[in-house]
C-alpha cells in the first residue's frame, strides 16, 4: 500500500509527443510539472526509424533521437522527469490521487493525459522482424518511402480504405489484403477503393509471412483462407491498418470515453468530463494520430491546466 505522500500542481502521465510538449509549456508556466514516464519512455516514436514529417527537422530525424530532444527540452526548463506507470487513479475529489506502480501516491491539482495508443499488429514474428525496414502502421507516416513501388496493406475497415488510397497517390501499386470476402469500410470509402486503378485487392487473403533479405522487406507470403492456397506477392513496402487501441483501461468508469476506448474532450479543447483533467495526443485523437497533432494538443492541455489553475485561485483570493 501507499506510504509516501506527494503533493503536485501538474502531473503529466506519458512520455510521448503529447506528454512532453505539455510538460515544456508547464515548466514555463512555472507549474513544476511531475512528468511519468510509463513503460516506453519517449512513446511511439520510439519503434520507429526516420521522422521525416515533423516540423524543424529539415533532413528527418530518427524517432528514438527526436524523443530524447523533446526530453531534453521538457528538462531543461525544470520538469521533473520520472521512470514510472500509473496504476490506478481517482478523480472523484477536489485533487486528483494517481497511483504510481502500485505504491506511491501522488496527488494533483491537474492531471494531463498522454498515454497515447498503440498500433495493433497481426502478431507474426517476421513483422516485427521488418519494422521500420518495410514494416510499417502509418501510412501518412512512412507512405513517401514507398514513391512508385509496389506495396501491401492489410485491413478492411475505413482506416485502411482511406490508407489504401492514400497510398495509391504515391506508390506504383497498391495491394490491399482483405480477410473476409467483403469490406467492412463504409460505401463511401469502398467506393473510392474500388474506383483507384492502382489497388488490387485480394479478398479471403491472409498475410502468413512477410519476406526479406535480412534488410528490407522483399514481398509478403498470403494464402487464401478458403482455398488455402499460397501466393508470394513482390512488394517492398507492407502496411498494418488494422486499428490501433488507445491506452485508457486505467480511466475506464471514470472518463468519458467513445465506444473504441478514446477519451472524450470537450469540442476546442482538451478538457476531459473532470474538471482538472486535460488529455492530449492519441489517447483522445483517433483520426490525425500524428507526432506534430499530439504536441499541438499537448501544448493546449498545459495552457488549459494554466488557466484552469489560475481561475481556481483566484476564485479563493
Ligand atoms: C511505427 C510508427 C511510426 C510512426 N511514424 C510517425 C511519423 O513518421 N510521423 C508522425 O508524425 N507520426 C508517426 N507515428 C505516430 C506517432 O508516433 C504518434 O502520433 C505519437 O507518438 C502520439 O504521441 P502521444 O504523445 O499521444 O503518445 P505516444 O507516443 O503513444 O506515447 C504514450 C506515452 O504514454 C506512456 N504511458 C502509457 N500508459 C501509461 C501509464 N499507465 N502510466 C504512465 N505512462 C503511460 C507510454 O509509456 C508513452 O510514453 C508513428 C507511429 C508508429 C507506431
């Protein structure tokens, strides 16, 4: 159980894009913000290889290297960085209680949530073998390494749909692999799939292996789950979209959430259903779900904490 106590102004839980922005925009608001790191320090971007869309990198960066300058940054201006999970929380009273790896408690006069999301994959060892060398959950993000190739997506829902086409504007041909013998996406979305020249689908098809030189992905072995016959299709690039699970169970009957698991913030703003409860980045953005979007919440849920705090007290002068 709990044995020391600590008192914050500003806890930040997650060490992403999101956490660490709204971390540098506390510190400088001179709210001494407590930052919890979670399990992946630096979040998401950390799985990855070269950023090449965030703003201020001219030449890209690496994910792993972008991350320690945001933590750098966060530090510099004073935000007290800790290695950390949250395991449960209670927002019930006037302040916020977190716990913190089922020990220590912390309580808050705001609380920003960045715990993010995570991409779901289809679980198969040479996937994560190739991630980030051809492998790849975000179309928008690593779509541009793939100009006139031939690449694979798989999933069926408006995400892929919309990924598939996306990807169609730069890629030379676009095979989508579809489990069952339909789509799930909207008419909509099935309708411009449909209608791009470049994309091939491929229905009853499953992934069993994406294939390589060791480096770079090469191609990906499908079989039909009907016929069960296999086929090894050439491409350089393969792409996951079958969604992505934002990191909430911890805010589950406490937070207002949509029927996926994404938190809800109030329309503008990064106000959660509890008054001193910001969340910012993926947790609460299931259509942008880029690094530049969760630092420009991230900055909103600090200035929001800010102002949050300085109407309370002087609701009490
Ligand atoms: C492979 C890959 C490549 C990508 N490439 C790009 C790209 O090139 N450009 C781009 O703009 N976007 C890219 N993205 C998307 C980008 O990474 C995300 O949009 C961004 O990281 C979201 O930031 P975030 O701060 O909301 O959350 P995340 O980066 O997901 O960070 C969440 C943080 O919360 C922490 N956390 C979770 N639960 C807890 C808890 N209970 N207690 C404490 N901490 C917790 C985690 O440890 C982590 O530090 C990519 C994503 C992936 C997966």
């Amino acid at each position: 159980m709990s044995q020391e106590n600590e008192h914050v102004k500003c806890l930040i839980i997650g060490s992403g894009p999101a956490g660490y922005t709204a971390a540098i925009y506390a510190a400088r608001a001179d709210l001494r913000p407590v930052l919890y790191t979670g399990i992946v320090p630096g979040g998401q971007l950390t799985q990855t290889t070269d950023v090449e869309n965030f703003p201020g990198y001219p030449d890209g960066v690496q994910g792993q290297q972008m991350m320690e300058d945001f933590r750098k940054q966060a530090e510099r201006f004073g935000t007290d960085i800790r290695f950390g999970y949250i395991t449960s929380v209670d927002f019930s009273g006037d302040v916020h209680k977190v716990v913190v790896d089922g020990e220590k408690t912390v309580t808050a006069e705001t609380v920003i949530i960045a715990t993010g999301a995570t991409a779901k994959w289809l679980g198969l060892e040479s996937e994560q073998k190739y991630n980030g060398f051809g492998v790849s959950a975000c179309a928008v993000c690593d779509g541009f390494f793939f100009r006139k190739q031939d690449v694979a997506i798989v999933g069926a829902g408006d995400t892929a749909a919309e990924e598939a086409t996306y990807l169609a504007k730069l890629a030379n041909k676009v095979h989508m692999l579809v489990r069952r013998d339909d789509f799930r996406a909207s008419k909509a979305m099935q309708h411009r799939v449909l209608n791009t020249p470049n994309i091939e689908i491929h229905y009853s098809t499953e992934a069993k292996e994406i294939v390589g030189d060791g480096q770079n992905v090469t191609g990906v072995l499908v079989y039909n789950n009907q016929t069960l016959e296999e086929k090894l299709i050439p491409v350089t690039g393969f792409f996951v979209a079958i969604g992505h699970k934002p990191n909430t169970e911890l805010f589950q009957d406490i937070l207002d959430m949509d029927t996926n698991g994404y938190l809800i913030t109030k329309s503008g703003s990064t106000r959660t259903n509890i008054d001193g409860v910001f969340a910012c980045g993926d947790v609460q953005d299931h259509i942008y779900r880029q690094a530049v979007t969760a630092a420009g919440s991230g900055c909103m849920a600090a200035l929001e904490a800010e102002r949050y705090l300085a109407a309370k007290e002087h609701a009490i002068a």
